[in-house]
C-alpha cells in the first residue's frame, strides 16, 4: 500500500451550491445601498427646500398683490399722495398678521421669535402733470433675525409696480 506523503488538506473550491456570500460582496452590496440612500435623503432635503422658497415667495406676491387691491380700492384723490411706509408682516399658517409698521425708513425694534417675517415697503409717487401716481410695493422675504444689529436681514425680494390715473 503506498501512502501519500503529503498530508495537505484537499483544496475546496466554491462551488454553484454553496450558499452565502462573501465579504467583498456584502461590502459592494452595503456601498451601493449606501451610495443609493444618500441621494434619495439628498433629494429629499432639496426638495423640501424648494418647497420652503416657494412658499414663501408665493407669500411675498400675495402681500404685494393685496396692497395694490387695496389702493385701488378707493379713490385715487383721497388716498394717493407722496408716500413711502414700512410694513412688517408675519407670516402664520397661511394667514397674514401685521406686526409692526413704520412711514418713511426708520428702523423698528422686532421681537426675535417670529420666524416667517416679510417687510413691505409701498412707495407712491404723485406725478401732478400727467395726472398719475406710479405704486411700487417691495416685499422682501427669506428673514432671518440678526441679533448682533437688533433686525431682520431679507434674503430675496419682489417687486411689483403700477400706475394710477387720478382723475
């Protein structure tokens, strides 16, 4: 009988019918889930941005539009003169709360708490010659409270003009 020397071990081979997998594969498999996850949180977080902005934007067109109804609601010889006033509005709920208001450009003292502030600023000049008053109604949106200077800083803006016979 002759015997075999070498007492090695028989090599195993992976074959089709051992299952499991291997570490290389859980680590490629996790990296693409991985991969894969964080662009969906991305857009996610995005998209809830974009949400925000227009929200707020489309806030910023309702107050500016309901101020020119507002003007053209009455006469133009009772109520359009040479004017510039400051308004600033909260925005709550999907509802308006005026919160302070101010003529001419002098700085208010806000309250730190509110968080969707807009400022709108109605300027109306008179033009006696032709009989017309220009409306310029600004609203600036995106607020966010500086404590340091004791305001608000506006990040975007809107700006709507008309004109006004005052016959």
């Amino acid at each position: 009988m002759k015997t075999n020397n070498n007492d090695t071990k028989p090599k195993r081979d992976r074959s089709r019918h051992e299952k499991g997998a291997t570490l290389t594969e859980v680590l490629v498999a996790f990296s693409i889930i991985t991969f894969v996850m964080t662009t969906i949180v991305g857009g996610i977080i995005r998209q809830q941005a974009t949400v925000k902005s227009t929200d707020e934007r489309n806030a910023a067109v309702l107050l500016a539009e309901m101020k020119i109804e507002e003007l053209f609601k009455f006469p133009a010889d009772q109520q359009l003169d040479n004017d510039k006033f400051q308004e600033y509005i909260r925005y709550v709920n999907g509802g308006f709360e005026q919160i302070a208001t101010s003529t001419g450009t002098a700085p208010l003292s806000m309250d730190d708490k509110w968080t969707k502030v807009l400022r709108r600023v109605t300027e109306i000049k008179r033009d006696l010659m032709r009989q017309m008053a220009t409306i310029s109604i600004t609203v600036q949106f995106g607020s966010k409270y500086n404590k340091s200077k004791g305001q608000y800083d506006f990040s975007n803006t809107i700006t709507m003009n008309t004109r006004r016979a005052l016959l």
